[in-house]
C-alpha cells in the first residue's frame, strides 16, 4: 500500500497544531504508521516542519486566490481572506512559532510572496481612504498572522467557538485598521 504522503501531513499539522511538542513516534502513531515508515518519508522533525511550511504555505496562496484579495472594497476582501484562510489557520498558528523557517538564508520564499500580497491589499485599502495611514501596511500584514494564529490557539483551547473565529479576527483587525471616517460594512 502506497503511502499517501498529504494524509500523513495533515496528521502531522493536526497534532502538531495542538500538541506542538509531539515527538516523532506520537506523530508516526496520529499517522498511523510506524516511525520507521515516518524517518523514510521525513529524515526527522526539520525535515517534516519544512513540508508542513510547504503545506502552510501552498493553502495560504490558495486562500489569497479564493479571496479575490483585488475585488471590491479593501475590508470586503480581508473578511473573505479570513473566511478563506480560517481552515488553515491551526497549521498557520503552529508555523508560526517554529523560528527556524523565519530565520537565515533558507527562508522558502513562499512566506515573501504572501506577505507582499498581504501588504498589497492593505496599501490598497490605505490609498481608497479605507484604512488608517498611520499603520504601515507591513504592520498590518504582521496583525493579520498574529491575529490567525491567537484566534486559532483560542479556538484550539476552547476558548472561543469555532464559529466566532472569522468575525472576531476580522472585527478586531478592521476596527483596528479602518480610518475613522471610512464607511462601516453593517452585518446581516
């Protein structure tokens, strides 16, 4: 039976999101195969959280797409990003506490394009009169991940109800963002 390296992945992001100190064999065991069959896959822990960060990342790119992040109004799009994004958003949460993607000249240059992407939006967002200009878009970029990944761990804790992540991670950001004179988007 042939491997199926994406499932095991996503058994590693599952457990690693919740238990981000898991050692391999745990991991082996969530993947339900050996820890032999894991080493021959993954050389070791850097080895699989550089393929959870490809991972990571690849569904970051494809909830940037699924957004529309060049549609309608600047907060429209970060609403339907963080929509997009909230499934992702636990494997987010645990990337990010992993230093060793962030640092020297190995950083995958997946992180580079999707903060440009991000600070592109927010600039939009600044230049239509929607967001303050006081934050810099690379500040507001910097909110978005902290704000994912804090609203992933509270949603992981049980802190906050699922069904709450998107609105309070939008609603803090964009409260947070939005000039004081730009029109406010009324919920339905």
């Amino acid at each position: 039976m042939a491997l199926d390296r994406d499932q095991v992945l996503r058994s590693a992001a599952a457990l690693l999101t919740r238990k981000s100190t898991a050692t391999m064999d745990e991991v082996a065991r969530a993947a339900g195969i050996s820890r032999a069959t894991l080493h021959r896959h993954f050389a070791g822990r850097d080895a699989l959280v550089r393929a959870l960060e490809a991972l990571g990342i690849a569904e970051c790119e494809a909830a940037l797409d699924a957004a529309r992040l060049d549609e309608g109004p600047a907060g429209e799009a970060v609403r339907r990003l963080v929509r997009a994004i909230e499934p992702a958003a636990a494997l987010l949460a645990f990337l990010y506490t992993e230093n060793q993607l962030f640092e020297g000249e190995e950083q995958n240059q997946g992180w580079t394009r999707l903060d440009e992407r991000l600070t592109d939006l927010f600039r939009r967002g600044q230049e239509s009169g929607e967001f303050r200009i006081d934050l810099t878009p690379a500040w507001l970029t910097e909110a978005l991940y902290g704000l994912l990944a804090s609203g992933a761990w509270a949603v992981a804790e049980g802190r906050v109800a699922g069904k709450d992540f998107s609105h309070m991670v939008v609603e803090l950001l964009l409260g947070g963002a939005r000039r004081a004179n730009a029109p406010r988007r009324e919920e339905s």
